[in-house]
C-alpha cells in the first residue's frame, strides 16, 4: 500500500482532513479542537515562514497521512543544519500498512534537500507502539525532552 501513496506541500483546502488525522489519535482526541479557524491561521503563517512546511500524504485523492517539517540553521554539532518534524500521523484505518515508513523516508530525503544532517522530533512518553515504529527505523531516543505551556 506504501507504493501508492504520494507526499506533497498542503493545500489550504487539507487543512480540515490534517485536523481530523490529529483528531485521529489517542492524545488528539481531546487536545484538538473542532473550530478550523485557528488552524487556517496556523496554516498561513506556515506558508510564510518558508522553512516550515506542512506535507500530506495522498492515496486515492485521499489525505492519509502528514507531517510538519520545519527546517533549523544552527550553530551546534559544527553548524549543523537541522529538521525538525511534528504532528506525525497515519490514519488509524491505514496503519501497519508501510505508510509510516513512506513518510519518514519523505521527511528525510526534504531534509537531506535542505541540506540537513539531522532529523530531529520529540514524541510522547505515552505512544508506545510510536516509539517501537521509530526504533525500527533506526532512531536513537538521546535525549530528553521538556515543554511549557505558556
């Protein structure tokens, strides 16, 4: 099934069906909400940014999948040139099925473009079956991560 599904920048018209792949989640379900109109603006304010870029995947003109990469110029690890991925999600329909693999071999070759030599991302301690998936892509849990809501 990984063979069908292509990967491309968002439309604003995906907006709703990313919001509903976040909805699609054991921690999604009660953290997003259902007004799009932040979402939009989000959305917009990505397209400005430039180096953060909001890409879905697409199987029979379907939004299965996405993924948010922001690109980071920094001056640790030598200078280093980062990306830095979030909001990864699979439809729960479509799991086990090497979409998730696709995608993350997406994200890597945009950041290899980018001119990175990391790909970087932070995941709940809670997503189990994520961290397994993550470890058998050859992802090294190396640090810890700390957040605070502001």
């Amino acid at each position: 099934m990984s063979g069908g599904v292509t990967f491309r920048e968002a439309h604003r018209e995906d907006v709703p069906a990313v919001v509903a792949l976040l909805r699609d989640d054991m921690l999604g379900r009660d953290r997003e909400s259902t007004d799009l109109t932040p979402y939009f603006t989000a959305w917009e304010a990505m397209r400005a940014e430039g180096a953060n870029q909001l890409i879905v995947g697409v199987y029979g003109g379907e939004v299965v999948a996405c993924y948010q990469i922001t690109f980071i110029s920094g001056l640790s690890l030598s200078a280093a040139r980062r990306a830095q991925i979030e909001g990864v999600r699979v439809s729960s329909a479509l799991r086990g099925q090497g979409i998730g693999a696709a995608l993350i071999g997406d994200a890597e070759s945009r950041a290899r473009v980018a001119g990175c030599t990391l790909l970087q991302f932070t995941t709940n301690r809670r997503r189990s079956d994520a961290h397994r998936f993550y470890d058998g892509l050859g992802f090294t849990p190396s640090h810890i991560g700390y957040k605070k809501s502001l």
